[in-house]
C-alpha cells in the first residue's frame, strides 16, 4: 500500500493505546464499522475510541467489521466525534503512537488552555445542578474534573467512587482555580488499575511520610511516643492527599480544644495547599466537641448520620475519625462497636488510662500510659506535636497551645514548666490561665458547636492580637463573675471529715447547693471548690467530692488514688448500684442510681481513706 509520490493523501492509523488527545480534527483515519443505528453507524478508530457517522455523510452499504476510511468533522466537548466517510484510492498511511502521556495533576498549573490526560481514583462524584465534577486523586494532588452532558445529569454514570480512570480534557482556570473540563473519562482496565494503584499507593506513601523534625521541648516520655505520633500524623496526612473526610472529635474543655486545634490549622492548611474544591477545608473536615468525657453513642451516631448522608448525597468516602483527650478508655467502646459495622478507621491521641480492651478498634493510638508517661503530659501537648509532624508550616500560629492546656487541665509534669518556657515572652503563665479559663466559658456557650473561628481569635491564630485580648479579657471577666457566684453560693455548704489516712475530705452536694444549668458546671464547679480548699489546707492530703442525685465528681492532691479502678471495684461490689465512670487517676467522676447514692458515696469515702497519702 505503501506510496512515495508525496501529494498522497494522508491517512493515520491509530496506534492502540491512543485516546481521544491523540486524534486530531479534519485528519483521515482507518476504521472499522462497529454497529448501526437509525441515524447512522458507529465506526471504531481503535480499540478505545469510536465516533459517529451520520446516515447523510454515509457513502456506501457496510456491514459490521468493515474496513473504512473516515474523517473527523468535530470533537465535541463532551467527547463524542462526529465523523464523516471518505473514499479514496491512493493513500500513504501514517502510525499515530500515542503522544498523550499522563500529566501529574501538580504538574497542571503549567498546562492551562492545554489539553491533557491524568490518571487516579475517583475520590468524589458530586453531581451540581450544573457539570459533573468529579475529584481525581493521583500521588502528586486532588483536581476537580467537571463533565457535562446536560445541566444536572449525571456524566459518566458507569464511573464510581473509587474507581481508577483516565481523565482526558483541558485545563482551565475557574474562579481562581484550575479545573479540567473533561472530554473523555475512561474506566482502566484491572490490568491497568492494579498498575495505577500501585503506583499511586507507593509514591502516596512517601508522600505521606511526615517531615523529620525535632519535638518542640525535651521529653523522654513524648521521646518515646515519637513513632506512634508519626504513625497517626501519616495516616492523617494520607487521608487528606486521598480526599478522606476527616471527624475531629474532641474533650470539651480547655486541653481537649487546644489539642483539637492545633491539629485542625495543620489539616486545613494541608487541605487547601493539596488542591481540590474551594471550600474544602470545610467539608473535608469537621471539628466538634464532645460532651462527655469520653466518645458517646450519642457523637458516633450524630458523626455516622452525617458521614452516610455525604457519602449519599456528595459522593464522599467515608471519614478518619481522629479522637483527641477522649478514646482510650472502655466507655468509648460502645460508639467503636457501632462505628465498626461500617469500618470506620480511628486514631486516638489521649492522656486518659487507657484500656487494653479497646485498642482492636483502633488503627494508632497516642497514649504516654504506653510508656510510662502520665496525665501529666496532656493532650494539648500532643496533639501539637502530631499537627506539626502533619504540617510543619503551622508551627508558629500554634506552638503556644501546649501551654495553655498544660495550665488548662493542670498538668504537673516537668513538661508543662517547658512549653510554657518556649512561650514566655508572648504568653506568660497568667496569659496561658486566662486563654483556658476563657475556652472552657466560651465553650459552655458554644455547647454542641465548635466555634471554629471564634476559638481561632481567643487562641490567637488569626493574627488579630487586639481583638483576641479584648475577646480574652471579656470572656475571663465573665467567667470569673459566674465562678464567684457559685462560690458564694457553695462554700458555707461544704461538709468536711478528716479520714483515717489523715486525708482531708469535703463533700460539697452540688445539686441543691450550686446554681444549675449554668457555668461553672458540676465539674468545674466541684474543682472550683477543691482549688479553694487546697488554699485553705495548704501541705495537707485533700480530697473533694462534688455529688449531687446519681453522679458525684472527684478531685484530690497528694492522695494516690487510681479511681477507674476504684469505680471498677465498686461495680462489682454494690450489686444494683448502676455504677460507672472514671477518668484520671486522681480526678474523675463515677456515675450511679439515685436510689444506691448513699451507699455507693460511703463506700466510694471508705476506698479512698485506704489510699495512700504521698509523701
Ligand atoms: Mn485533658
């Protein structure tokens, strides 16, 4: 076939493998007839591509399997070809290799106006009223590719969550942001899947690794929690480079949120540098409190609720649930044992006791009780080391927060004396008092909401050193106004016994003798009441109870006491008594029924004057 006489008509053979950027308008190929239709017949180019032959720009009767030469009239934007048959004699036929190779999607700001093939998964289908957009992770970034066929159909439906696929289309700039408007989306083969998988999976991994820094204080016990807090930051960072939502769950006080903010600036930060949607640092990722001081049916419910219904509705994956201050005891197992019918990945960064019972439910798990640290080293303080393991950039907008949760949930740990060394000259102790005082009021306010951009002004993240003194200043003195009540109203009924270990012990009934409903709750309010009788009994061993109808909330200094153990022992020593709990070592709660409170206060005082007294 082949001719040298140069004024020939060119006609290409489309090399296998080649795809829609290959072709070009107006050229000839060799095709084969693959099927018809009223409107005419479909011819196949290669083995992936075919177009259309309209029944007027046919030229002759065909069968299936033909051999035929066509022309490209016109690639349409939704990647359908209409072509037209051409019939000549004398032709010099040309090999077309394929010359679109795929584009690393960080690689496609230097590729606006071109059109260019990437390959990924489908991390998210979102159908608009609009285009299709589909979110395509490869191992460099996330990129929307918007697909349209007609205003709100859903484009390629045989394309899911998940899938590996082949994007063809052209780069584009939208509202500030790169977008491909796809003209082609291919399913890979499992051949070719398994092989993008792979490569994906591998550099991600690398990828993922978190940057080899240096902790922010000395300390043999977080020394030790290094590669466990890797371990979480890696997972971390893997979801958000794969557009895995995120849950924050948090403890609702001053250290819980600390913690849980210091890694949020490091997620959102990386979410936004990572690509994808404008506003993906909000629905990527989601922070909230927790009430109790543990994971609650009530959380995993109201999280899965939401999760189902994003997964449903936006076609996002599942989330990473990361629990911090909150997750390592066996009253956060209920919610594991719900979130697990639906494979609900965990990681816990906590300081409370753990228990060996509930580590199966997790995929990493920060505790120092696995070294043999302590509470003492909070999780404000690991959570973060873990955000700047996540993304070392956010370092200077948070590396005060250790302090303030180290003042915030009291820590005696040498640690606590460092952090707040590191931030002397900005934050001095007092300042670092005010900041928790300030969230944990702020908090009471916000009840169920995170308040994500109010906790930023009284942290001091956003920069605006004014307002965020003006808001901390304000919100102390509101704070304290309401402690000072409940104060007032509290003290004159304190009870005080001195128990046979010499411990001293004050019984304060907070249900009848403190305000309700209001701050401080029974919590702060029976460690209000501890603080001030610590001041008055200075050097003595003192333990405060405040109760009031089926609850009563523990503090002590310098008595050794382990209350989950002691809640443990009562449960099973006070039959019917609905005894539960816990907490830390030496400040905790227990919960019972109204009718066996007094039993279970008696016996709860009598295990306590067993303790030891520190020495
Ligand atoms: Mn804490």
């Amino acid at each position: 076939m082949k001719n040298t006489d140069s004024d020939d008509v060119m006609v290409y053979r489309l090399g296998s493998g080649c795809d829609l950027a290959d072709i070009e308008e107006g050229n000839i190929y060799q095709g084969k007839v693959q099927g018809f239709a009223n409107f005419g017949m479909f011819v196949q180019i290669n083995d992936r591509i075919k177009g259309l032959v309209h029944k007027t720009n046919m030229k002759a009767e065909h069968k299936e399997r033909d051999s035929i030469l066509v022309r490209v009239r016109q690639i349409r934007p939704n990647g359908n070809i209409d072509l037209e048959e051409v019939q000549i004699q004398v032709y010099q036929v040309t090999n077309v290799e394929r010359k679109s190779t795929t584009v690393r999607i960080s690689d496609l700001s230097g590729k606006v106006g071109r059109t260019v093939a990437i390959e990924g998964e489908i991390a998210q289908v979102k159908q608009t009223s609009g285009p299709t957009i589909f979110t395509i992770v490869d191992e460099t970034g996330t990129q929307n590719a918007a697909a349209f066929i007609e205003a709100g159909v859903r484009a390629y439906p045989e394309a899911e969550l998940g899938n590996m696929v082949k994007v063809i289309g052209e780069v584009m700039m939208r509202n500030g942001q790169l977008q491909i408007e796809v003209d082609a989306l291919t399913i890979l083969n499992d051949e070719e899947a398994t092989a993008v998988r792979v490569r994906i999976e591998k550099a991600l991994d690398l990828r993922a690794e978190p940057a080899e820094i240096p902790l922010l204080v000395k300390s043999d016990v977080m020394e030790k929690l290094c590669p466990e807090m890797r371990k979480v930051a890696k997972i971390i960072r893997k979801a958000i480079f794969t557009s895995q939502p995120i849950i924050l769950r948090h403890h609702a006080d001053a250290d819980g949120i600390c913690s849980a903010v210091a890694i949020e600036q490091a997620v959102v930060a990386l979410i936004k540098e990572s690509g994808g949607d404008f506003d993906a640092d909000y629905f990527l990722f989601k922070r909230a409190p927790s009430k109790a001081p543990f994971y609650e049916i009530e959380d995993i419910t109201r999280d899965l609720d939401f999760a189902l219904k994003d997964h449903a509705r936006y076609g996002q994956k599942m989330p990473l649930v990361l629990l911090t201050d909150n997750g390592s005891t066996e009253e956060d197992e209920p919610a594991y044992k719900i979130a697990s019918v639906y494979d609900i990945d965990f990681v816990v960064i906590d300081h409370h006791h753990p228990d060996g019972t509930i580590d199966k439910y997790l995929k990493a798990h920060v505790n120092p009780y696995h070294v043999g640290g302590d509470f003492g080293i909070t999780a404000g303080m690991l959570g973060t080391e873990v955000a700047r393991l996540i993304n070392p950039k956010v370092e200077s907008i948070i590396r005060h927060l250790p302090a303030v949760a180290g003042v915030g949930d009291r820590s005696e740990a040498p640690e606590r004396a460092l952090f707040l060394d590191l931030v002397r000259d900005q934050y001095p102790e007092a300042a670092c008092k005010d900041i928790a005082l300030a969230l944990d009021y702020e908090q009471f306010w916000l009840r169920f909401n995170d308040g994500r951009e109010i906790v930023k002004d009284i942290l001091n993240i956003t920069g605006n050193t004014a307002r965020h003194q003006k808001l901390v200043s304000l919100l102390v003195d509101g704070a304290n106004t309401m402690i000072e009540d409940q104060m007032n109203a509290c003290m004159p009924h304190v009870v005080p016994r001195v128990l046979r270990n010499e411990a001293h012990l004050f019984l304060i009934d907070v249900e009848i003798h403190a305000h309700k409903f209001t701050f401080p709750p029974p919590g702060k309010t029976s460690g209000e009441v501890h603080d001030r009788l610590c001041k008055q009994n200075a050097g003595q061993p003192v333990v405060t109870i405040g109760f009031g109808p089926d609850f009563a909330v523990l503090r002590s200094r310098g008595v050794l006491m382990n209350i989950p153990r002691m809640v443990r022992e009562l449960r099973n020593e006070i039959p019917g008594g609905g005894i539960s709990g816990g907490g830390h070592l030496v400040v905790g709660s227990i919960k019972f029924v109204e009718g066996m409170r007094d039993v279970v206060l008696e016996a709860l005082i009598s295990k306590i004057a067993d303790a030891q007294i520190q020495k």
